[in-house]
C-alpha cells in the first residue's frame, strides 16, 4: 500500500485475552450442555480468525481512556461475527465450503444444525454482553446501551438488512452508492459497533464516541473494499475460504466498478479520513492508526 509508514504494533496478548474470554464464554453458556447445536456453536467460536472487531473495541476502549480488562465485551462481538459466518455460508446463502481454512459449519454439523446455532448465537452474545459489563462494574444503563449497539449492528438496519440487500443484488449492476449501503450494513456495521462500545465501557463523551464510530465505519468500508480486491487476486489457500465467489456469484464489487487500482485508492482515502477524524478529537492511537492501514494492507 501507499502512504505513511506506520511501526507494526503485535496484538498478540489481545488476541491471546479475546481467546480466553471465548473460552470462558463457551464454558460458562455452552459447559455441559450436548447435542449437535452446542456442538456447532463450539466449533464457529474455535476457529481462527484475526478477531479484528475484538482487537479494535479493546483498541478503542484505550484511544477513550479506559483502562478495564474488556476482553469479554470483544468476545461477545467475536460472538456475533461467527453467528454471520456461519449463516454466510450456508447453502441458500454463499453456499461455502471452507472458512478460516476449514470445513464450514453447515458441511460439518449439517444446514439445520448450523442454521440453528447461528440463530442462538445472537441472544448469547446480548447474555454474553450485558453479564461482561455488570462483572466491569458498567453501570446497568450503560450495559444496557452496549447491548442495544450490539444488536442494532446485528439486526435489520445492521447486518441482516446488508445480506438482504446483498442477495437481492445478485446479477444486478449496482452504483457505488447502492453498493456502499449494502456494505456499510453488512460489514461496517458490527466494526462501528465495535468501537462505538469500547468508547461506551470508557466513559467517552458524545463527540469522542461520534469520532470513534465515524473511524468504525469508514474501516468497515475499507475492509469490504479489500475483500473484495482480494477476492479476486488472492488464492483460496491465502484466504481461508473461497476465492472468485463474488465472480460467480455475478455480485457487484468495488474492482468491477472502480477497477483495482481505483478500488484500492478508494480504501486509502477512508482510511484516511478514519484517521484524520480521530486525531482532530486527539483519539487517534498508534493501535488505531495501525490497525487502519493493516485492513487494507492485510492479504486474508
């Protein structure tokens, strides 16, 4: 990628918290219980994955000032982005074989069984959120705020509204307006919500949290962008999962739109404006900053 050089910052100790907030999660909801659905749900929740939206909620909670361990906060969004994977993926879906270089959820535990857990993982993250922030000490208001952004990102004006409008635009030729609705729902939605609850558990005020959620979601953006770029130049192998699916699934992206070279400038340009605007409210971190340009600079 162009542009400023920026010191590469290893999260591996966040990555390391995250995980075992999962692991806790998984013990404390799922420990003891039997059956294929649970089955499922441990299985989505063990995959390896770059936790990027749990990384950058614990990355903002730090630009905001806060200072509580919020890895189970993270977990609880890791929660709702495995439920999207899983249901991603399903045959009437995106009907995908691998994911995070492994078999999907559906083709190891079978569609009901994964079209099931993916719908109890929605309430468990809620569970998982509001008991996180009562064991912080949040306030039960402020608890109640970061569930509502959880599930406003997860539901109809969120995620789910994204896929819809996603499936509905198979084989049509959409606008970049059209096309930046979509992803700012389907992806950018949870990655704002992310950062709009790290700056909610540190007690940031209304304008810090606008800047915070403002950088959330022209990452958001920018991350699809790259998706997408990759999608097409990057090998199954490489990404975990499929490569050429939008291709077959004849889905407008940013390369057929833009071409690559234009795709690629539109990502810098968000990241841009993401970073700007945190450092014009003197929120902008060395994580922050990094983690911007790791998204469009990642190759999985």
């Amino acid at each position: 990628m162009t542009g400023t050089r920026v010191t590469p910052i290893d999260f591996a100790t966040d990555r390391a918290s995250v995980a075992r907030a999962l692991e806790a999660l998984t013990q404390r909801y799922l420990g003891g219980r039997d059956g294929v659905v649970a089955e499922a749900i441990r299985y989505s929740l063990q995959g390896e994955g770059k936790r990027l939206r749990a990384i950058l909620l614990i990355a903002s909670h730090r630009a905001a000032g806060g200072a509580l361990d919020v890895s189970g906060l993270a977990a609880a969004v890791e929660v709702v982005h495995a439920y999207s994977l899983v249901h991603d993926d399903l045959p009437c879906m995106d009907d995908d074989d691998m994911r995070r270089g492994r078999p999907t959820v559906h083709k190891v535990f079978g569609v009901p069984a994964a079209t099931a857990a993916g719908m109890a993982m929605v309430p468990l993250a809620a569970r998982a959120a509001v008991e996180s922030a009562t064991d912080l000490g949040l306030a039960p208001e402020v608890a109640g705020e970061i569930v509502r952004i959880l599930m406003r990102a997860s539901g109809a004006t969120g995620m789910i509204g994204g896929q819809l409008l996603d499936l509905e635009g198979e084989g049509l030729a959409l606008d970049l307006a059209q096309l930046e609705r979509i992803h700012r729902s389907k992806t950018g939605a949870l990655i704002e919500a992310a950062m709009r609850i790290g700056g909610v558990a540190a007690g940031a005020d209304a304008s810090k949290l606008d800047a915070l959620a403002r950088y959330g979601a022209s990452v958001g953006l920018a991350f699809q962008i790259a998706d997408d770029v990759l999608d097409i130049t990057a090998t199954t192998d490489q990404l975990g999962k499929t490569a050429g699916k939008d291709l077959a699934f004849r889905k407008s992206t940013y390369p057929a739109l833009l071409g690559i070279a234009g795709a690629t400038a539109r990502a810098e340009a968000l990241v841009q404006d993401a970073c700007r605007g945190l450092s014009d409210h003197g929120a902008l971190t060395p994580e922050l900053e990094f983690l911007a340009r790791f998204i469009i600079a990642r190759r999985s």
